[in-house]
C-alpha cells in the first residue's frame, strides 16, 4: 500500500491505521484534528515506512502497539496531547522527527 497526499481531519473517530500489515509505504500524510490516534499501526511488523506526515491536534501524534522493525521519519508532531505512544514494540527506528506540544 501506498497512500500519499491523503488528508485526515476533523473527525472523531477517523485517523490512518495499520493493523497486521507489512511492507507499507505513507508518505505526504496530514492527520490533523481527531480525538484519538493520528496514525496507529497495530500488531505490524517490518517494513512499514511512514515518511513526511504532519500531525496536528490530535490526542496522539503516533502509537505503536506489538509492532516492530518499522520506521518513522520526517514527521511533524505537533500540538498533540502525546507526540508518540510505544507499547510492547520493538526495534522501531525513529528518527529525523519535529516534535512539539
């Protein structure tokens, strides 16, 4: 999967998740404006690549949960309640990321 320039916003439920998915590629991403997760990626693992997206006004800029060996890079995280949630994940490498609250 591919998605780019997809725009997610003012909605209470709605944000990009990711659940027992592989080798998924985000890049160009506004999530902005939602009660609970920017963008979620669940029980995911290797190669998911999530590049360029900006975050804002969410309760949670990101959330990784039982997921590993995936990447996050060039984000803009801002104004969230949390820039990042990591829970029973591992070997995620995240770097090159704008955090602000």
């Amino acid at each position: 999967m591919t998605p780019e320039d997809v725009i997610v916003s003012n909605n209470n439920e709605s944000r990009l998740k990711i659940v027992e998915s592989n080798g998924n590629f985000i890049v160009n991403v506004l999530v902005a404006n939602i009660v609970g997760w920017g963008i979620h990626i669940v029980y995911s693992n290797s190669n998911n690549t999530i590049a360029n997206p900006t975050l804002s006004n969410n309760r949670y800029g990101v959330a990784l949960r039982s997921s590993s060996d995936n990447i996050i890079v060039n984000n803009a995280v801002t104004s969230n309640e949390l820039g990042v949630s990591i829970y029973n994940s591992s070997n995620n490498l995240i770097y090159n990321n704008y955090f602000k609250t």
